[in-house]
C-alpha cells in the first residue's frame, strides 16, 4: 500500500506535462501560416486600406497625405458604378452558366464514365496547364469577324451579315465561362462522387420520376459542391480584367480593367484602391447572404 501511494502522484503529475507540450507543439506549427497571413495578407490589406484614405490633392513624397479622405470612396463610385455592375452582372452570368454546364459535366464523370473517370478529370484541369492569358487570346482567335463560329450563325442566320461577337458582351461572358469552368466542375463532381447510387434507385422505387429524384435526392445532396463551385467561379469572375480586355471594347469595360488602369495608368492609387475594398465588401456581403440563404453555413 505504502508503495502505491508513493507512485501514484508521478503518474498524475506527468499528464498535465504532456498536456501543455502537445499545446505548445500545436502554437508552433500554426506559426509558419501566421507568419504568412502577416505578411502576404494583413499587412497589404492594412496598405489597401490606408491608400483609399489618402488626400489625391495631397503634397508628400507620392502626391498623397494621409487625411482620411472618406471622399474617395463616394467620388469611386460616382464615377464608376457603371462598370461595377456591369461586373458583378457579367460574373453572375457566368457563374450561371459554368453551373449549369458544370454540373452536367460533373453528373456525367461521377455516374457516366466508369473506368474513363480519371482521364476525364484530367480533361477538365488539362486548359490549367496552360497560360490563362494564351486560353483567352484562342477565344479571340475563335470569336473572330473571319473565324468559322461567326461564319456559321450568319449562315444559319442567327447573325446577321455584318454581325459580330467579338467585342461584344457574348463574347465576355464566354470567355469567363471558359476559363472558370474548372472551378466549378471539381467541387460538384466532389459532391456528386459521394452520393450513393442506392439512394437514387430508391426514389425510383418509390414511383418517383427521373425529374423527381433528382430534385429530391441528387441536388440537395450536391450542394455543399454547388455553393462551393458559384463561390470559386463568381468571386474570380467579378474581379477578373483580362476577358474584357482581349474579348470586349471600352464599353464591356469591367472594374478590374478600371482599377488596373488606376493603378498603372493613371496612377491615381486613392481611387483604385477604394474601388478595390468597394469590390471586396460587396463580394463579402453577398457571399455571406448567399451561404446563409443556401443553408451551408459550415462551407465558411
């Protein structure tokens, strides 16, 4: 007895040891990606945001001073609402079709494609290994007044003779649905892998129609792909500059093509950079009205 009274207190003061070095050890190795949120994240972020409050009229080494000049955000909006909502439109077109396209694309590797799964997916990342400025040029190539598209709706009369869709808003909102279609073709073949084929059978054998099921079973087991695949294509979508560049004209001019030429063109950084956190609220706000209104609050 007098023995095991003796040891007992070693075991119990070795636990709580233990305990606060596996805490230890768990701060240490979340350090490296704070380090890099730091650095890469909050620090430009906190610069952003500095740089929307600076005076324009100001007088310092750069031509600004910091004044807290809250009249940049409501002069960025005055003066380029326009091609705000022509972005978030022309995203939201996107998306729409990436989703609809998408998922078909992603129903038929899960439950189509048998032993040619794998080579399907690798079809879907294969435009990846490409340059994203390389993919958009094609389509300009592809769209073009000459090209063999435009000569085959003018000859089926859906164009007419001096039709066109380059420089035009189809030609935009094909392009973002092209080079963004990846992103929502993973996370639904993600969902869609995971449904057990069972459960689609038994809605078969409880008289259901394939429309039926489908609404039922397969879509609202799919969603966490589908809010997953609308937030990975829409958020790039909107803030995307290149397709509006190379496919469109001044007129499919969206924000990313302002705040770009704010920043490089016109160097007035104030403006760019309240357009920028204008941008980023309304993506933030919308995101998170669309997760809860979707019922997958968990995604966030």
């Amino acid at each position: 007895m007098a023995s095991t009274a003796g040891t007992a207190p070693v075991a119990v003061d070795a636990k709580p040891d233990t305990g606060r070095r596996r805490g230890r050890t768990g701060y240490l190795l979340i350090l490296p990606g704070l380090a890099w949120l730091v650095l890469f994240f909050v620090i430009p972020f906190y610069s952003l945001i500095a740089t929307s409050l600076y005076d324009p009229n100001g007088s310092d080494f750069r031509g600004y001073d910091m004044t807290y000049h809250i009249q940049n955000y409501w002069t960025a909006i005055q003066e380029y609402w326009s091609p705000l909502l022509r972005s978030l439109a022309y995203g939201a077109i996107a998306t729409l079709l990436c989703l609809v396209l998408g998922y078909v694309l992603a129903y038929a590797i899960a439950f189509k494609a048998g032993r040619w799964k794998n080579l399907m997916l690798v079809l879907v990342i294969a435009p990846f290994f490409t340059s994203f400025l390389v993919r958009t040029l094609s389509w300009k190539l592809i769209l073009a007044d000459d090209g063999f598209v435009v000569d085959l709706l003018q000859t089926v009369h859906l164009l007419g003779e001096d039709g066109r869709l380059l420089a035009t808003p189809v030609a935009v909102v094909a392009g973002l649905t092209y080079n963004f279609l990846p992103f929502m073709v993973l996370p639904l073949f993600a969902s869609v892998d995971k449904i057990d084929p069972r459960l689609i059978e038994a809605s078969h054998d409880l008289y259901a129609s394939s429309f039926v099921g489908f609404w039922k079973v397969t879509w609202p087991l799919s969603l966490p792909g589908v809010v997953s695949g609308t937030l990975l294509t829409f958020i790039p979508a909107v803030g995307d500059y290149i397709n509006a560049q190379l496919l469109g004209s001044p007129n499919q001019r969206m924000i990313g093509s302002v705040i770009q030429s704010q920043f490089t063109d016109a160097n007035n950084y104030p403006i760019a950079a309240a357009l920028s956190m204008i941008l980023m609220v309304l993506i933030l706000v919308m995101v998170l009205v669309y997760v809860r209104r979707a019922g997958t609050e968990e995604l966030l």
